[in-house]
C-alpha cells in the first residue's frame, strides 16, 4: 500500500484541514498516511474524530514550525527540524512514496498542464 507523508503543519489553521484530508485519503484513496507535525497539536485533532481510529494514520513529530512570519529562504535553510523537512526525509530515505504540503493563499496549488 503506498505511503504518503503530510505537512501537517503547513497551513493558517494547522493541523485542522490536514487531519480532515489525511482521514478523507485513508478513507477513500486505500493509502497510509503519516502526519508530520508538532506531535500534540495533532494528536489533539485526530481526537475530535473517532471515526479515524481504525485508519492507516501515523503521527511523526517535527519540532520545528515554518511561520508566515519567517523569510521562507531563511526558514527552509535554518530550520531543519520542521514538519516540511522531516516529511521530506521521510521521502528521501524511502519510508513514503510521496509527499504533499498544504497550497497557500499566497501560493496556491495549481494542477500540471
């Protein structure tokens, strides 16, 4: 079954959408998912839906956030315990077969021409 690492942690009202799409995919798309992100916060999310308790999702902790605030070069660079970071590990060292963030006002997501 293919494994999927989520930034939970990457949106304005993380990780509440992230939780919603990592139980959505589980559900409906036969995939694992690992959530990656400050281990409480969504721990705590994942508890206001007891229907996922029975669902392929992992949490993994990344201690570090990567804020509006932050210069996102700087971030990307200093921060190397963050939910993007560690997801993308997760990627490199073969534990996932894919990765995906949250798009951004800022920067949505558009789909490949």
């Amino acid at each position: 079954m293919t494994t999927i690492a989520v930034d939970a942690m990457g949106s304005d009202h993380a990780p509440k959408s992230e939780v919603e799409g990592a139980i959505q995919a589980a559900r409906l798309l036969d995939v694992n998912v690992i959530l990656v992100g400050v281990e409480e916060a969504v721990r705590r999310e994942l508890k206001l839906h007891p229907s996922a308790a029975g669902l392929p999702i992992e949490v993994r902790h990344a201690s570090e956030v990567i804020t509006m605030e932050d210069s996102a070069a700087k971030a990307v660079r200093s921060k190397k315990n963050s939910s993007i970071h560690v997801a993308s590990r997760l990627l490199r060292d073969g534990h996932v077969q894919g990765r995906c963030r949250p798009a951004t006002p800022a920067r949505p997501w558009r789909p490949p021409r």
